[in-house]
C-alpha cells in the first residue's frame, strides 16, 4: 500500500475546500494516526468468516514515525533552547519590548509548536490583547481560508470553518436541543482588517449565516491580526501553502512500517511454529507421555513438519528497513549521524560537518519561520502598540508607539562551540577590533552570539554601563 491509496480512506467533511483534506491528511501523518482509519489490527489474518484479509487492510504493528523524527529534529535545531535568536532594531527601546514581548508570551516555545503544525504546508498565529497584554494561539491552517490583496501580499480577510458536534457546541454555552446533541454543526468566524464576526453554528449543508452579536468584536485594528506562515517550497504570490516536510518520503514510511510488522510476525511464528501433519487418510495418533509432552504417533504413510523461518530471512528484513531509513533520511535531509559511534566530545564545526543535511533544512526553516514569522509577528506587535489607545502591557507596564524600523534577526551558531573555539573567536575578534576592521558593539554582540547569550543587545549595554562605572572611578 501507498500513501495515495491510504489517503482513500479518508474524509474530508463537504463543504471545506480540496486543500483541507490535503492538509488534513498530512497532519494525521505528522500525528503519527495515518492508520487509524485501517479495521483490522495486523494480527488479524481471516475474517470471522475465514477470509484472508489483505495487508492493506491491516494497522502494522509497528509504526517507525521517521517524519515526525526529521520534523522534531530540524525544529528542534530551529527554536530550541540555545537557537533562539535575538531580534535587533534601530530603536533600543524597541530592542527591549520586544524582548520582554518574547519572554512574556512565550515565543520560544510557541514558534516550536507552530513550525512543527506547519510543516504540513502552512500555519496561521492570531494575535490578541486581553487587559492589553497580547495573546497568542497557533492555529491550523487546513480550516482556514486567507484573501490577499495582490498587489501588496497584505491579509485582507481569514475565514475559519469546521465541523463540530452539537455536544461540543453546547459545552461551550450555545443552546442546542437535546436530540441534536449528536448532529454536526458548521462553527464559523471571519477576521477582517475592522471586524471580527462569529456566526451562530448551522447543520452541515446549510450555510453560516447569521452574525453572533455576543461573540462577535469590532476591533477597528485596520490590519488582519493573524500571521500566515508558509513552509518552504513555494514562493508565488498566489499561494496558500508551502511544500510539506515529509510528503515525498511517506510512500518509503509505509513501506519501512509493513516491513518492520511481517517481520515481527514472522519472529513470532518463528518462536511458535505451526505444525502440519499429513497422516495418509488415517487419524493422528493421541500424544504421548515420554520423551517430548506433545510427541505425536502417526501411521507409517503419515509426516509431520513445522512452518517456520531461519536466522536469514530476519536479518535479511532488518538489512531491508536499514536501507529504507537511510532513505528516508536523505530525502528529508534527516540527521543520520549515529550517537553509539561518537567516543569523545565534538567540536562544534566538528558537529555542523556531521549534521549537515539537517543544518540544510533548518537553514530553509530560519527564512520561513524566523524572516516569514518571528519577524512580522514582531513588527505586528509593533501595529498594536500604535493603534491601541493606551498601548501593549510589557513588563508590568504600557509601551506605545514601538518603531520597527530595522527589525532583524540574530541567530546563534547552530552548535556549542569548544573552549578552544571560543579562544580563537575572542582573539580574532579582538585583532579586528584593534586593526579598526570592526566596530566593539559588533565584535561584543558576535561573541556573545556564538557562546550562546539569549540577548546580545543587552549585553553591549551592560558591557557599556560597565565601561561609565570604571570611567566614574
């Protein structure tokens, strides 16, 4: 079985667009419930009515999850906790919201979640204000519908919809009857660049129509507050989604699963063997006591044998699989460095040689998630800050009218730099500083860059303070 005839078992609820069961289905992969769908766990070989029920029929029993492994890897290398990177501004002041804008709300641990929902093509983080604090959710693409202005690139409208049961609707305050607990319901809002519209939830098959007066809000913004990411891929301007991570090693998963579940089954019938008896027309004899417990005694014309498999054909199927991941893995631009075969620690240009596949992907995933992201998630904050009345509330107090002219990113090295590493940088730096080549804020803010400091803004200025004390004395 292939993922296009998997993808057959799948549906997609009329009235959502064709790119939402695509992104669907993909999130059920990165998931790892792409089987679920499947009625026959893979044990199961006959029907209740002795019928062999074919392989693709059946959930393996093994389920390998290499595209959740690359994703999980090359985000981790993307936002995890030593790549965070440092956003830059022409304004100071600008410099310092955002940082505490960051820390505050999370960001580090919101953007990993949203590059690891994105993966499948694109994801969407609306930006709200409660008490003038902002708010961020993550929200799923594949139930979202953007219009773009298309000369600009600007969101002129998102539209939400999903399917939701009238259980649901009811938990959440709406008042449904009691024998329409179980009916499906459209639940759909529109964000605008004024308005944001709930409408009351209608059956499946009509069309949302009516506007909720209590759930809807006027924001009056004049700017759509979502931030539409795209995975890397696709460029035009016309385009929603960016290309999926893993969809072109899915067929090579599926296969690496089946196999990996017929040879577990056939070590398990290698342990217990089936035992075939061809007693001539005659009856078996009764076992016997003696010698073996479930020793059999057979007419002269009578045979017995087992059905089992050797030593080969197991090393033979897991030789198979190795070359199968391997395969995965380079179409992924996995990381197929082996832990077991490092004996001592590595330098980190000695690490970024190793991992270079994956330095790859993560490279792409900087522009789409930190350029095409954190950066406009930063200068929207920054709209917010100008539009609101009274300003964002950052670190206990309102902050208005950030600038963000010049917002950028700084990114760490990917890998820990070595003591004898970091040697070398401080010398070299300090050689250019004094052969007039560099500026000390530039040089301070690449050390503090490369030995994994979260804010090298900060750093210059307490480096600068620092320098006032000791002039003061």
């Amino acid at each position: 079985m292939d993922w296009l005839s998997l993808q057959r078992h799948y549906v997609t609820p009329a009235g959502l667009p064709a790119r939402a069961g695509r992104l669907l289905a993909l999130g059920r992969v990165l998931a790892g419930t792409q089987y679920d769908v499947l009625p026959n766990p893979f044990a199961r070989e006959r029907s209740g009515a002795g019928e062999y029920i074919p392989l693709a029929m059946r959930r393996p029993s093994v389920r390998t999850n290499l595209c959740r492994t690359v994703v999980d890897e090359s985000v981790s290398l993307l936002f995890g906790d030593t790549h965070w990177p440092a956003v830059m501004a022409e304004d100071a002041r600008t410099v310092r919201a955002l940082g505490m804008f960051a820390r505050e709300a999370g960001l580090a641990s919101l953007m990993t979640e949203a590059a690891i929902l994105g993966s499948v093509g694109s994801v969407a983080i609306l930006v709200e204000l409660v008490d003038h604090a902002p708010r961020l959710t993550v929200l799923e693409t594949a139930y979202l519908t953007p219009v773009r202005d298309m000369a600009t690139g600007a969101l002129l409208s998102v539209t939400e919809r999903y399917p939701v049961a009238g259980r649901d609707l009811a938990a959440q305050g709406y008042a449904i009857a009691p024998e329409r607990m179980e009916t499906r319901f459209w639940w759909q809002r529109v964000w605008d660049r004024d308005d944001c519209a709930v409408f009351l939830p209608c059956p499946l098959g009509e069309e949302p129509s009516a506007r909720d007066p209590v759930r809807s809000v006027r924001h009056g913004l004049g700017f759509v507050p979502l931030v539409w990411i795209r995975n890397p891929g696709r460029s035009g301007a016309g385009e929603l989604d960016g290309e999926c991570t893993f969809e072109r090693a899915i067929d090579t998963v599926i296969e690496a699963d089946y196999l990996m579940s017929q040879a577990g089954r056939g070590l398990k019938y290698g342990s217990d063997p089936t035992l075939v008896l061809k007693t001539g027309g005659f009856p078996e004899g009764d076992a016997r006591q003696g010698g073996a417990a479930t020793a059999l005694t057979l007419p002269p014309e009578g045979d017995a044998k087992l059905l089992e498999i050797n030593g080969n054909a197991a090393g033979a199927v897991l030789a198979h699989y190795r070359e199968l991941r391997q395969l995965v893995l380079e179409q992924l631009h996995g990381n197929r460095a082996h832990g077991d075969r490092i004996s001592a620690g590595q330098s980190g240009r000695a690490m970024e040689m190793m991992c270079q596949p994956l330095i790859w992907l993560a490279d792409r995933l900087r522009h789409a998630y930190g350029e095409g992201g954190l950066v406009p998630l930063c200068r929207m904050l920054c709209r917010f800050s100008s539009v609101v009345e009274e300003g964002v509330r950052l670190g206990g107090g309102l902050v208005r009218n950030l600038d963000p002219a010049g917002l950028a990113l700084q990114w760490p090295p990917w890998f820990a730099a070595s003591e004898n590493e970091v040697s070398s940088l401080a010398s070299g730096l300090v050689a250019a500083c004094a052969g007039g080549i560099l500026s000390r804020e530039t040089a301070s803010r690449v050390f503090a860059a490369s030995t994994g400091c979260a804010d090298p803004a900060a750093e210059w200025e307490r480096i600068g303070a620092g320098a006032g004390d000791e002039g003061a004395e």
